[in-house]
C-alpha cells in the first residue's frame, strides 16, 4: 500500500530531514582519524533529542544504535562502536533518520576521513551525482525502472557497480514503506510514480563487484571482493514536473567546505 501524502504532510517531512541534513552536518565537523564511530553515535543521539525528536534507527527491527556507520568495504548498517576507529584514508558512510510530528526523515552521506586516494573520491562523487540523476526521474508520470535505470547507467558508463540486494524505499510515517526504490532496472518500467508519494534513493555503488556478504552481526553488509562502496540518500517528494528534495546536504557542504567530493 502507497501513501500519497498531502502538501502538510510534506513540510513536515521535510522539518524531520532538515534535522537529519543539520545532524549530519555534525558528523561532518568531528570525522577525523583516531574518532570511533561510537562517537559518532553519540554525538548524533545527543543532537537529534536536543532538536526534539526521536533517532529514527534506534530500535527499528532492534538496531542497538541511532545511526548506521559504515566504514571502507562496508556497504551500509554498520554497527557503531568503540572498538571501529577511524583512520586516514578511510571513507565512513553515515546513515541517519530522525521522527518528530509523526514524520522520518532519512538521508545518508559517505565522508572521507583525511587523505583518500583519488580513485575513492572518484567513487563518492560519481555514487553522489548519480544520487542527483535518479532524483531527476522522481516526478509525476515517470517509472521507477526510469530512475533505477538512470542511477544504475550513470554508475556502470564510469566502471563502477550497483548493489542490488539493498535498495530505496517509500518513506513517511513508517521509516520504510512502499513502494521499493531499486538503483537499478529497465527504461519504461515498473510502477508510474504520482504526485505525493515520498521516497528514499539511495545508491549504493561500489569499486569492485556488486557482489555482498551479511556480517555475523546481523546487521552489517559488506563487498565480498572487500573493495570500497559508497552510499548517498535523500528523501524526496515527487512532484508535477519536478522533484522536492526533503533532505539536504547543504549543511554538510558548508561545514566541508572546499573539501566537499
Ligand atoms: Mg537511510
Ligand atoms: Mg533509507
């Protein structure tokens, strides 16, 4: 079942991923090396309750943390923790959701910590621009094949891989909801997108194979070939026309700077 949801309901979406895109941005001002992604955790935690909402990951189906930290071969939900400190030359994925009014946000952004090789920061922009070219297709009378096709050509022309296994989703007042949001698939299929629905894109894209491997832990997913992935998420509204970025990452570009991928 799809909830299309009305202009109101909209703006309170887009409060909800203001405080992840600002929560985020956080991150963006402590990610150094020698910081443990439990760090990162807390520091998230602490800022999503100071803004008045609840960390929207907290709990969800069990997860022990309030954001997913994903480090280097990791793809996404990693498990923040001591014990996983950050060094230079590592990429950190972090995924954040925050509820308040009845509403989740949720966007992600993969982070360089110190000096990345060059190839890496080519991964991140690239997975990062092909972010913006399924966001292009999110609007009324296209198809999810349209923007699952375009995030997944723009990545594959450029060498890189698309994760299948691990994919977008509706998002609202439930943190996942209907319809799912491939980055993949096929020009002129699958479900015409209306005006009203909310959905989280967000590629996953990978240096090497596509292929992945589930941690013991439960949670956390991994490339099998151990290369670097990347993942870029916003929450969008689609519209007549043209599509209504919910989430932001403005804040995180200001706080980097001229050190934005
Ligand atoms: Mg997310
Ligand atoms: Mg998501």
């Amino acid at each position: 079942m799809i909830f299309l949801k009305s202009d109101e309901e909209i703006e309170l979406l887009r409060i909800s991923n203001i405080i992840v895109a600002k929560t985020l941005a956080e991150m963006a001002k402590i990610i150094a090396p020698g910081v443990s992604t439990e760090q990162l955790n807390k520091v998230a935690h602490e800022f999503i309750r100071d803004q008045g909402a609840v960390p929207g990951f907290l709990g969800y189906s069990g997860f022990p943390k309030s954001i997913c930290t994903s480090v280097n071969e990791q793809v996404v939900h990693g498990i923040p923790s001591d014990k996983v400190i950050l060094e230079d030359g590592d990429i950190v994925s972090v995924d954040c959701g925050a509820y308040i009014n009845g509403f989740h946000g949720d966007s992600a952004y993969t982070f360089c910590v110190g000096n990345v090789k060059p190839e890496i920061i080519d991964l991140l922009r690239v997975t990062k621009e092909s972010l913006y070219k399924g966001i292009e297709q999110a609007q009324e009378g296209k198809r999810l094949g349209d923007l699952g096709n375009a995030v997944q050509n723009y990545c594959e022309k450029r060498g890189f891989s698309v994760v299948r296994e691990m994919i977008g989703h509706g998002v609202g007042r439930n943190l996942h909801e209907a319809p799912e949001v491939p980055n993949y698939g096929r020009r002129g299929n699958g479900m015409m997108l209306k005006a009203g629905m909310t959905i989280a894109i967000e590629p996953m894209i990978n240096l090497g194979s596509r292929n992945l491997v589930f941690e013991k832990d439960g949670w956390t997913t991994r490339t099998l070939d151990r290369k670097p992935s990347a993942h870029f998420e916003h929450s969008v509204a689609v519209r007549r026309g043209k599509a209504d970025i919910l989430s932001s990452f403005e804040y995180i570009e200001q706080v980097l700077g001229n050190n934005a991928i």
